[in-house]
C-alpha cells in the first residue's frame, strides 16, 4: 500500500442525503475540471444524488474562501442548505512571489471558513511547482501515474457531512 494519500475509509459512508457544494476556480482548467470530476465519481459511488451536488466557480484560487462563504450562504437562504463545501483550485508556482502568497493566504483563509459557516471545508487546493505535478496529482498525465485527489476530496467530503452532521 502506498505511504501516502488517503488512508482506509474507516467505512464506507451513505451520502444519500447529502447536499454537496463544489466551488472551483477556472485557472488551469483541464487540471480543475479532472479534479472536479473525481469527486463528483467518488461521491457518486457513496451514494450522493447527482441532483444534490451543486457547482460553481470562481475565477481564480484567491476567490474562493470569499466565494465559498457566499456560496453557502446563498444555497441556505434559498431553502436548500449544504451539508459540505468542497473549494476546488490548481496553483502553480511561476517566476514571482505570486504562488506563495496566494497558497499560504487562501489556505489559512479555506481553514478559518469551517468556523464561519459551521459544515466541513474540504481543503482542494493543489499547490505544485510544475504543470506536471498538477497533472499527476489530477490523474491527467499519459502514464496516469498518480491518484487523482478529487477523489480523497470526494471521500473526505461524505465522512465529515455525514460524520459530522449538524
Ligand atoms: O487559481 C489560480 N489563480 C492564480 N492567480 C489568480 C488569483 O487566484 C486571483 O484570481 C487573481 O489574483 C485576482 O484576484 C494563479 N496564478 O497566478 O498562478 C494560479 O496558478 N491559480
């Protein structure tokens, strides 16, 4: 068994009746939408009604505690409440300081929205270096070498909504 990613589902549990919000920035794109579709996959295999995961996007990474925030707030106030909010971005370090600061700023910014909101951020941030590690850890790359992480995203998002219910 690989050291890393995600350990044994302790169980497997029934997303049935859950309300799951994904909410992705449109940088990278092709990166984004694979991520955005394994969560969807392994979020389909635990139960969750495709009619019960509602998407938006934002444009950029920087976006998305802002977004996710108002996100939440506009599905409670129109009567359908979510249980869990999956915030989807892809970084990618570049020649300035650019990466950095938005990686460490939305990162502790996703961290303190759980409190703001009271239901499970899911942290779906990939910070990589290189196009290729994006690509990997998206399961993009030719060799489809890596895992892709929308899935743990997914897997993580059923345990705490249903774990954790309010
Ligand atoms: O989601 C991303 N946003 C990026 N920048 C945009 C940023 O998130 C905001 O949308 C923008 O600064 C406007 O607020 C990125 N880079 O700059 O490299 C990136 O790699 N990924």
């Amino acid at each position: 068994m690989a050291v890393k990613g995600l350990g044994q589902i302790d169980q497997q549990y029934d997303g049935s009746k859950l309300r799951v919000g994904i909410i992705h920035a449109r940088w990278n794109r092709v990166i984004i939408d694979a991520l955005v579709e394994g969560a969807i996959a392994r979020m389909s295999e635990l139960g969750v009604k495709e009619e019960n995961i509602v998407v938006e996007t934002v444009p950029g990474s920087f976006e998305l505690p802002f977004g996710s925030r108002k996100f939440v707030e506009q599905q409670a106030s129109k009567g359908t409440p979510l249980d869990v909010v999956i915030p989807i971005g892809v970084l990618i370090k570049g020649s300035t300081m650019h990466f950095e600061y938005i990686s460490e700023s939305t990162t502790n910014a996703l961290m303190a929205l759980q409190d703001k909101v009271n239901i499970p951020v899911i942290f779906g941030l990939l910070t990589c270096l290189t196009e290729e590690q994006a690509m990997a850890r998206a399961g993009v790359d030719e060799a489809k070498s890596m895992h892709n992480h929308g899935e743990d995203w997914g897997a993580a998002a059923v345990e705490m909504a249903v774990k954790f219910e309010n």
